[in-house]
C-alpha cells in the first residue's frame, strides 16, 4: 500500500478554461458560471474551483448558489475543508452572491462571515463589482 493522497486534482484541460480569468486591479480571478456544476463535496471542490484555477487565476469567485447547502452549514465541516483546500492551494476563495437566509439560519455563519471578510483569504461579497472594489482597495494598501 502507498502513501498516495486521496485527493486529486483535474487534470489541466487543453482548451482554454470554459470559464474566464478576468483582471481585476492586476490580479488574475476565475470567474465562476451560476450555471456550472454544483459544489457538493470535496472532489467538486478540485476538479471545478481548483484545477480550473492553475490556469493561472490566484482568486477564485465562486456564486453562493453552486455550493451545497451543508457549505453553509457549518456543522457539516463542509467549509472548512473548502477553504482549507484553497489555503492549501494557495488560492483565495471569495463567495459570490446574496446568503441572507444561510446567515438567518445560523448563529456561527454571522462571525465566520465577519471574521472571513477581515481577512486576506476567504471573502463573502454581494457582486463582481464588490469584489473589484475590495480587489483594486487591497492592492493599493
């Protein structure tokens, strides 16, 4: 038996990603479909965000709406192991969109948000525009 990671990451397609890197105040974002496959475990989380993301994108924007609702959840784990993916990838991941009724539901997503938006690697933002904005303020700190 080997010591093999379980994980794995998609392999890099030959195309060009199906979903844009846009710049945004010099930093390279994959910009995520609403449309794409949902995130509903930790390989979702390799073959759709991460090994997109070597195309050559350091912030990956990802809609509230692709991930499973347990993301939200903070008792499923399902976030930190997302996020500790990123961190381990040495990505930044910001979640897109609108997660008004997760934050109603729940008394620890309140402070993760809050604690996550004071940081440097894991934001939650209404909008692209938000995200060019904390983007284009962070690179002229």
């Amino acid at each position: 038996m080997t010591d093999q990671p379980t994980d794995r990451v998609a392999d890099q397609p030959t195309e060009p990603a199906s979903e844009p890197i846009l710049d945004h105040s010099g930093v390279p974002v994959l910009v995520c479909d609403p449309a794409g496959p949902p995130i509903a475990g930790p390989q979702d989380v390799l073959d759709h965000l991460v090994g997109p993301a070597f195309q050559g994108a350091e912030v990956v924007a990802v809609p509230a709406g692709r991930l499973d609702g347990s993301f939200f959840d903070l008792s499923s784990g399902f976030a930190g192991e997302v996020m500790q993916k990123f961190v381990n990838y040495h990505l930044h991941l910001v979640v897109v969109g609108d997660i008004t009724h997760h934050l109603a539901a729940s008394k620890a997503l309140p402070d993760l948000v809050r604690e996550s938006n004071e940081g440097r690697h894991v934001w939650f933002v209404s909008d692209l525009v938000e995200l060019a904005d904390r983007l284009a303020r962070t690179r002229g700190a």
